[in-house]
C-alpha cells in the first residue's frame, strides 16, 4: 500500500470519526441532575468549571466559536440555573460566568464521566504506546492547522 494511499485510509477515517462524534454531540444526555444537556453545553460548563470566573469572549476564543454562538449557549445554561451571569464590576461591557451548585453536580459528573470513558477507550488502544499517540497528535494538530487556515480563506481549497 503506497503512502498516499494509506493517508487516504487515515482522513477517510478522520470524516468517519468526524461524523460519529456529532452524532454522539447531539444525543442530550443527564449528568447527575434531570436537566437534558447537549455535549455542546456540558463542554462550556466544563470550560466555565476549569476557569472560576471567566467570559463568553474568552470561552468563543476557546472554543473556536463566535461570541453570538456562544452567548446562546451561556443563556440556556443561565436559563437552566446551571450558570450564573453577571457584569464584571471592573469592567461594565463584560459578564463573568460562575457554575450554580447545580452546575458543579453537572461539571464534576461530566469530568467523572470524561475520566471513566478516556480509560476505556486507552485500555481498548493497548496495543499502542505514548509514541504512537504522540504521532497521532501531530499528525492531528497538522491537519487541524490547514483546515483551519482553508476556514478562515488563508489558504485556498484544492
């Protein structure tokens, strides 16, 4: 099997895990509470959780999202009382984003959750070591990287 061939294989698996993965994104699921939650969701309050404190600015910077999108997102965690918005004393333009106790119980579910699961899928990758997923990253981050610059129009497709 040629090289180009074989990299054919890996971004035809790449779409394939793509696919799998917003197909997994949009099933809600609980975390520990009765709300229903989208990844989406649970990933921002996961960011909020990590970084006491912080702004929908920085979470669209964080996330490669656009300040609206992600101010969408923040205002149905508010609505679900999972996140508490309020201005910034220090700066009136901007909001600050603080888990509820309720958002804990989702954050430290979530990250139990994470945790159980990455286990999983490492013990299910026995055969492979650090190097091979350290070649894997790199190879990932190189992909990402272009893909990124074809989005923003730095770089031409084709």
């Amino acid at each position: 099997m040629s090289r180009e061939h074989t990299f054919n294989e890996l971004m035809d698996t790449l779409y394939g895990t793509s696919r799998l993965i917003n197909a997994y994104e949009s099933i809600p699921r609980t975390y520990g509470t009765d709300d229903k939650l989208y990844m989406v969701e649970v990933h921002t309050l996961d960011l909020i959780g990590r970084k006491q404190k912080t702004t929908i600015s920085e979470i669209a910077a964080r996330t490669d999202r656009t300040v609206s999108a992600v101010s969408q997102i923040v205002n149905k965690l508010v609505a679900k009382v999972l996140i508490h918005k309020y201005r910034n004393e220090n700066n009136h333009r901007e909001f600050l984003l603080e888990l509820t106790a309720t958002g804990e119980i989702v954050y430290n579910y979530h990250k139990n959750l994470d945790n159980i699961e990455y286990r999983k899928h490492l013990e299910n990758l026995h055969m492979f070591n650090e190097d091979d997923f350290k070649n894997f990253i790199e190879i990932a981050q190189k992909i990402n990287k272009r893909t990124k610059l074809v989005i923003e129009g730095k770089e031409a497709l084709g």
